[in-house]
C-alpha cells in the first residue's frame, strides 16, 4: 500500500468520525429546540391566564367601584334626609 492509499484511509476514518461528532452536536440543538418549543407554549399559556385573570379583576374592580357609589349615594342621601327632616 502506498501513502496515498493510507492518507486516504485515514482521511476517510477522520470524516466518518467528524460525521458522527457533528451529527451529536445536531441531535443536542434538536433537543435544544425543541426544549425552547415547550417553555415557549408553556409562557404563552401562562400569559392567556394571567390576561384572564386581570380581565376578572378589572371586572371584580368595576363591580366594587360601582356597588361602593352606589351605596355611598344611598348612605349621603339617608344623611342628608334625616339632617334635613322639614324637606319631606
């Protein structure tokens, strides 16, 4: 055999282990992907909840806010009835 045969050789060795080296390095940044694909729809799931539940406060809020003035309304006009009994 003469050294070009074994130059190829060893060239074609050192390719099928290059191969192998990067086909691990693909397979982790596919793992990796598809890791980032999860968290990804996990984030967004939590964002569609929490919109949800700010959507249910704001609403609790309004409720609230409307119910304290309307009783307010009330409490101020039982004052100012009983303050001013000549007026009924």
């Amino acid at each position: 055999m003469c050294i070009c045969g074994l130059v190829l050789i060893f060239s074609y060795s050192d390719i099928i282990i290059e191969r192998e080296v990067l086909m691990q390095k693909y397979i982790h940044l596919v793992q990796i992907v598809e890791t980032e694909k999860v968290a990804a729809n996990q984030l967004r799931t939590q964002l569609e909840d929490q919109d949800t539940e700010i959507e249910r406060l704001k609403a609790e809020v309004q409720h609230t806010h409307t119910h304290t003035h309307t009783h307010l309304h009330n409490t101020v006009l039982e004052i100012f009835i009983i303050s001013n009994p000549i007026l009924i």
